[in-house]
C-alpha cells in the first residue's frame, strides 16, 4: 500500500517511457485497470504506472530524512485501512525501495512531474491521470466517479494541487 500515479494516455508504453524524466519508470497497468481507465478515456492506447522505486510516494509527498518519521503517514494510513502487520511490513518494504537520484529538495518531484504532463499534453494531447493510494496490483475507483478536466497551464502554475487523490484528472 502506497501512492500510485496511474496515466492513461494515447501513446505507446516506448513514447511514454522516452518522455519520462530521469528516475522515474512506467510499467503496465494489470488488465482489469487498463480495462476501467479506458472506458473513462477512449483515445486511451497504454495504461501504466509511473513509479520512483516500486512507488510513486516520491512524486506526492517529499521524503524526510528520518525514516521513521517519513513513514508515520503511512503508518497512519494502513492503520485506518486496518492492514494487517504482514502486510504494513510488505507496503513499507516496498516504499523504502528507492528509485533513480534526484535533487532532494521539496519541489523537485512536483515540478518534474508537471513538466512531464505538460510535455506530454503537448505530443499526446488530453491525458487522464489517477493518484491511488492502495494496493500495487489494483486500482480501486468508485463506479461512475466524473473526472477533472484541469489545463496543463494550470499543472505548470501549481505543480502540488492539480491532482485528487482518488479521483481521476484529465489534463488538456
């Protein structure tokens, strides 16, 4: 259990990949995801995950140094999902697996990541993101949940508060 950035977009798995900034990977979405997503968003040809590490935390929240304290919130979070300590052990072994370098400053990853959308808003056009906290093997969306429509203008002038949790945004 951790933060899971979900793109639904009109390009191939490879041109989505080549547009990735450094440290960060994009991996297939199971089945039953790219099935839901697609539905949202027909011009949809690849649903992926886009990961630092084995998670996307990176791209939501900033790591602290101290590591107990950068995984109190998740802590926090399987407490109130009532995960059971086999698996809170699991989540946070996969959290702590670290992905490419980059600058450990508060707005690297937020302002990297809206670059990418932005760059990808320009060659692919409307694109659909999910921000998922939950299971690495399935996203959980509520049944006929409308989706934002946000412009990239509007990702590139606030980089931290274009995209809901749990909720999925379509970037124009």
């Amino acid at each position: 259990m951790c933060y899971f950035l979900y793109i639904a977009s009109p390009l191939t798995l490879t041109e989505v990949r080549s547009m990735l900034p450094t440290g960060t990977t994009a991996e297939l979405a199971s089945y039953s995801d790219q099935q839901a997503l697609k539905l949202l968003h027909p011009p949809v040809q690849t649903v992926a995950k886009i990961l630092v590490g084995r998670c996307s935390c990176d791209l939501v929240r900033q790591r602290l140094p101290d590591t107990r304290e950068d995984e109190r919130h998740l802590r926090q979070r399987y407490r109130a999902l009532e995960l059971d300590r086999v698996r809170m052990i699991e989540s946070l072994d996969r959290h702590r697996v670290r992905g490419g370098s980059g600058p450990a400053t508060p707005h690297h990853w937020p302002e990297t990541l809206a670059a990418f959308v932005a760059e990808h808003g320009r060659n692919a056009g409307p694109t659909l993101y999910v921000l998922h906290f939950g299971s690495a093997e399935s996203l959980v969306m509520k049944p006929a949940e409308p989706y934002l429509t946000v412009d990239v203008n509007d990702v590139r002038r606030n980089p931290r508060g274009w995209l809901a949790e749990g909720r999925p945004t379509l970037v124009r």
